[in-house]
C-alpha cells in the first residue's frame, strides 16, 4: 500500500474507535494537507452531541504505519516527530499524537498508540533537543477500547491544555522539595485517580489564583491528614478525624490517630499494630492514654470504613497505662494554674521533671506544705528541665514551708523604692520586673499582672516605676511578639496616663497601641499638640516624630543629639518603631 492508503485506513480506524464515544466527535482530515495537524476531537457534556453542550476541543495529528506480525505485540513504541510541528503544537496548546499501525496486506487488523503532548512536555522536549536537531523520537503506548477511558484522555488534555497555554514552565522538580512555604497543586476527580500509575502533573499555586506547571510525577503514595473519619471502641468515638496513608492501588498502608498515636497494617497477615510514641503534646498523650485503655477491654475499634478489628490484644500493662495517665492529667492541669503555655513533647520530660511537676502539683493545687527547716520566704526562679517558672515560696512555720503561684494572689504588694536610699512606696512586686524576667520566665500571666499592678493607690514614684515597667515589657514584646504582653502595657499605660496625666504616659501608652493598629486621627492631633509645646526638649519631639512616621524630622533631631543621649535615646523600645 502507498502512503495515501495508509494514511487514510490509519485515519479509519481511528474515526470508528473515537466515534462510538457518546461524547466525543473526530472532525479528521484524510487528505494530509493540513499544516501540522489532521484535524480534532469535539467534546461535549453529557447531554450529548449538541451544539449547547460543547465543551472544547483538542487538535490531533495522525500517522500511519505498516506492521509485521510481531509488531502488535509491542505496548509502548517510538516514533520520530517533526521539531517545526513540535513548535506549532507548542503555540496551538499542545495536541494528542496519534500513531496506527496496520497489518501490510489489507490493513484490517490495526492497533492504535497515541501520547497527549501538552506545553508542559512539549517544552520539556526542547530542553533536550541538540543544536539543529531536525526530529525527535516521542514514545506512544496503546490506545484504550473503552469509552469511559478514551474520554477521559480528552478530557484531560483539554482540562491541562487551558492551565498550560501561554505559561511560564519552571520545570524544576526540586522546588518542591525546597524549605520555603510553597502552594502545589493536583487536579484529580478521586483518589484512585491520583494513585492509578499515570503521570500527574503538578502546579505551583501562585498569587491572583494563577497555576504554573512545575512538574510531570508518578505517585506512589498519599498521606491525607485529618480525614473526617470516626475512630470508635464499641461505638464510642474517641477521634473524630485521622490521617491515612494511601500507597499505590488504594491500599490503606497506615492511620494517624492522634500526634503519637498510628495503627500500623500488616498487609501479610491482615494484622494490625497500634503503635503509641511520646511525640504528642500533654493533652493529645492523655486522649492517647484514654484510648489505649479503653481498647484494652473493648470489643471491636473501628475506623470510619478503612479498618475495623475486634478483640483487641494490648501489649502495655494497664496499671502502668492507669498511673500514666493519672499523672499526665495532673501535669495538665498544673500547667492550666501556672498558665504555662510552653509548647512541650511529652518526649522531653525526664523522670526528674516529671517529679518536680508531681512536686508542685501537691503543694500549688493541693495545697500541701513541706518540711523545710532552712529556706527561707522568697520569691524566684522554680526550675524544671527547661521550664522556668516565677514561684513565691513562703514559710509556713519553723519546720514548714509551702509554694504559691503570685499570679493567683490578687494582693501580692509589696514595698519598694527606686534608688537604694529613696523614699519606700506601696507597689505590686511584678513592677520589679526586668526585660530578661518577661523573656525568661514561662508562667507568666499578663492579665493578673495588669490586674495586681492597676490595683495599687497611685502615686508619683509608684507611676514612674511603672513607667520602667512598661519600657521593659516593650523591649521584650519586640523580641518576643506576644501579644498577651501588648494587651497587657495597654492597660497599664492607659491606667496609668489616667491617674498621672503627663505627656510621658501619654507617648507609651501611644507607642504601645502603635505596635497593635494604625493611630487615630484623634491620637495623632494629641501627638502634634505634645510635639508642638515641647520645642526644646529634643527626646520628647523624637518620640512624637517617630509616632507620626515623620522620618526627616526624626533624622534632624537625632542628629542634634550629643552621642551619649543618642545612645540612651537608641535603647529605649520607641527606637524600634523606626527599624
């Protein structure tokens, strides 16, 4: 047969394959004198071949071939393609390539390949090509006979058409391994969709809702986290979402119940392993605990529909898993009085730790006392590991001494005095407190602080101890950014510009709602009025500049400065708003 006839049985054969498809019309040329392509496949939705339900279609270009017998046999084969009709499918959005391969005599007995040639891999081609290469050999596999399948192959080049027309191609891989936050993503219908063995493409999520094609994978696994899943023991749930773990043809690998909580499969014997580690934080080790318990004389643990085992054997001692628990829920609750919001693996307490936090929950919640002959009433640092906390140890008698969170105690005044010779005044103790206090200590309580500070009669050395307060809590919050720490210089400093009424408060109090939102115009008129009237105190017109983002002024003050008050000036935490 010439190359005519076998353009146009290839061109046959492919029509009577594509044409019995409900959705899908060949619209192909057999006169092979198109520029690069034969033609193209309508696609229409499933209200059938009409002109309100057409969906698209994909441009296709078809080769004919002869066959020797053993030729049939082959599933993949390779066939060399035009690089000037690679460019044209590039601009035209990709096309699906067919090759037909019939037997010589007649050409009755064919099989169809094709490869769907979209931006992405066209362009990956490129990146191989040699200077003046005239061709290159793409490799085709089989065409399906099943409709539902051959339309999905349309369906899905036109899907990924749209998504790579026109677009840059990073092609690089390793982006998705990198250490930045990145957004990718995996168009699919169903889960057996992604983990089918087909290549999968994927794209890299970028601003105003644009996807670039990065990259052409096989998955071989899926982890998919919290699955709104049920986790039962006799019908109770005890989780109400897990991870599963998905390898290649849907087989349920493993199931994250909880942090440190995973039933492992053993696809051998049909088995299960709940495996239980210390990599969890306090509270989800409790829920864990809870639930082995309640395995250990439950009936049946099911798992939304992927895993359900009855009678359950539990390797750990219930006792020990008992006392555990006990033990961990008094932990939580110590950390729920000391408002300790450290977040801690179980992983990291040590046997000493755990009985230094059984210690303090005996004597803070229990409220029990100790035989101590020689400590005395103090106030200080409780060590734990790498907890520290702000405890008061107060004696009791001569033979006993007990601990106190002063968070909790409403009156915990004290006296003190600013200089070592100055006048003594009433003051909250917390006002003693420095900038490496606020970063040191993890118990610390900003709302029963503000409270215990704010209770106190004011007076004018009281108010200027206060205001050092509020310097030092300010240069932590700017390390720290807790905002626990700026709610709490909020109140205080508008207590405190209340009672005091100076312009010094007055800027703190501004400098702290700074670092929360944009001031009002109100705020800014009181600012400018405050700089207005202090022409020449330079420290008092600097902090007003920095608070109204004048930077000229700000730099011309400053630079009038002597050295020693620009120094003083550059500790102080409104210097940072300029950073």
């Amino acid at each position: 047969m010439d190359s005519n006839t076998v353009e146009q049985i290839s061109i046959s054969h492919l029509n009577l394959a594509i044409a019995k498809c409900r959705h899908l019309n060949p619209v192909i040329s057999s006169n092979d004198k198109t520029l690069s392509w034969d033609g193209y496949v309508e696609l229409y939705s499933h209200g059938g071949k009409k002109k309100t339900n057409f969906i698209g279609r994909c441009p296709i270009q078809v080769k004919g071939r002869t066959f020797v017998k053993k030729d049939f046999k082959s599933k993949t084969i390779t066939y060399s393609v035009d690089v000037c009709d690679l460019k044209n499918y590039l601009n035209d959005g990709g096309v699906v390539y067919f090759v037909v391969g019939m037997s010589g005599t007649n050409g009755e007995k064919c099989q169809i390949y094709f490869n769907s040639l979209l931006p992405f891999d066209i362009n990956r081609i490129f990146q191989k090509l040699k200077d003046n290469q005239k061709t290159y050999g793409i490799h085709l596999k089989k065409f399906p006979y099943e409709c539902n399948q051959i339309e999905e192959i349309f369906n899905d080049f036109l899907f990924h058409s749209k998504h790579q027309r026109e677009k840059p191609f990073l092609g690089n891989l390793h982006l998705i391994q990198s250490t930045e936050k990145v957004n990718y993503t995996i168009w699919v219908k169903s889960l057996s969709e992604i983990l089918d063995g087909k290549p999968t493409y994927i794209y890299e999520q970028l601003p105003y809702n644009m996807f670039i094609p990065v990259g052409k994978i096989i998955l071989e696994e899926i982890d998919i986290t919290n699955a709104p899943f049920d986790v039962m023991i006799d019908d109770m749930i005890y989780f109400q979402s897990a991870g599963v773990s998905f390898t290649k043809g849907q087989i349920v690998n493993g199931i994250v119940l909880n942090e440190g909580l995973m039933i492992k499969l053993n696809k051998k014997n049909d088995t299960a392993t709940i495996q239980s580690t210390k990599q969890c934080t306090v509270s989800q080790y409790i829920k864990n605990l809870e639930f082995l318990i309640a395995l250990s004389t439950g009936r049946t643990l099911k798992v939304g529909t992927f895993a359900i085992g009855t009678n359950p054997q539990l390797k750990d001692d219930l006792s020990l898993l008992k006392r555990e628990l006990d033990i961990y829920k008094k932990i939580e609750y110590l950390f729920e009085r000391l408002n300790i919001k450290k977040k801690m693996k179980v992983r990291e307490f040590s046997d000493s730790m755990l009985k230094k936090l059984v210690f303090l929950f005996r004597v803070i919640v229990e409220e029990q006392t100790v035989e101590d002959r020689n400590s005395e009433s103090a106030m200080g640092t409780f060590e734990i590991g790498s907890l520290k906390l702000f405890l008061l140890r107060i004696r009791i008698d001569e033979n006993n001494v007990t601990y106190k969170n002063p968070f909790e105690m409403n009156n915990a005044n004290c006296e003190m005095s600013i200089s070592e010779d100055g006048d003594r005044f009433q003051s909250s103790l917390f006002v003693k407190f420095s900038e490496k206090d606020f970063l040191k200590y993890d118990n610390l309580d900003y709302i029963a602080m503000a409270k215990a500070i704010i209770s106190i009669k004011y007076s004018d050395l009281y108010g200027e101890a206060i205001n050092n307060f509020i310097l030092n809590l300010l240069s932590a919050y700017d390390k720290r950014k807790d905002m626990d720490m700026l709610e709490c210089v909020i109140e205080i400093a508008t207590w405190l510009h209340k009672n005091s009424n100076n312009e010094i408060s007055f800027i703190n109090k501004m400098q702290a709602i700074y670092r929360k939102r944009i001031l009002t115009e109100s705020e800014r008129e009181s600012i400018i009025e405050i700089q207005n009237g202090k022409s020449d105190e330079l420290e008092v017109i600097i902090c007003c500049s920095i608070l109204l983002k004048e930077k000229v002024r700000y730099d011309y003050c400053l630079k009038k400065l002597s050295k020693n008050r620009r120094k003083n000036f550059l500790k102080w935490p409104i210097s940072h708003l300029m950073k």
